[in-house]
C-alpha cells in the first residue's frame, strides 16, 4: 500500500517515531499507466462526493492548435520526460510528446486523473 503521509525520516536522517496510524485519505494507488490502444475508461470514488475516471488506454486526444481544438488520433508515444521506458511502452503521461494525425504534440492534461488527453502542437 503506497503511503501519502510524512517521512519517517527527520531532516537530518534522524528517525521519527510515528504519532499516527496510517489515515484512510494518505492512502495512495499505483499509477495508472494509460497506453495507446482502444479506449478502456475506470471510474473510481476519491475523496469528498466526486469520482476520478481513469483512462486505462486511448488512442484519441484534443489538440489545440491556435485557439481552436480539434479531435486527433494518437499514432504513437515519441518521447516522455517522465521515463524514458515509457516511450517504449506507449505509455501517456503529462509532459509526453505523441505523434498525432495532426502532428507532434504535447499532453498538457493527466489521463491518468482525468480520462482525457489534452495536447497542444509542437512546432
């Protein structure tokens, strides 16, 4: 179970006895690593009454080009700043530059917290 919480580590390298059991809200999940494919959606319950719908994989993404935004198919992951095996893997995250119908791109949303793929060009 990934831990949201503090260190058990003081600055100095130090080690902080805990105060508190683990919370139900530092709980953590594992990344969710959306890939291009056919669109596979998760809804799952976050804190407060709202959900997060996760996007498992999806081969389309908006693309902003000069105020306008189009619906472009993604072809391919070209590189990813956040892990260089992702480019590997076709794996979207934030920051990731995709080859699209329309041209090179990068993600400016999270599919892994929102279920949708928002991108601008890249000249």
């Amino acid at each position: 179970m990934k831990d949201q919480g503090h260190s058990t580590r003081k600055r100095t390298g130090g080690r902080l006895r805990p105060a508190q059991k683990k919370k139900k809200h530092q709980l953590g999940r594992e990344p969710t690593e959306t890939t291009v494919g056919d669109p596979k959606f998760r809804t799952l319950d976050s804190r407060g009454n709202t959900q997060k719908v996760r996007a498992l994989s999806t081969n389309v993404a908006s693309v902003a080009i000069d105020g306008e935004t189009v619906e472009a198919d993604i072809e391919d992951v070209v590189e990813n700043a956040a892990n260089p095996n992702y480019v590997r893997r076709n794996i979207v995250t934030k920051g990731a530059v995709i080859e699209t119908s329309e041209g090179r791109a990068r993600v400016t949303s999270r599919p892994g917290q929102t279920g949708n793929v928002n991108a601008v060009l890249v000249e």
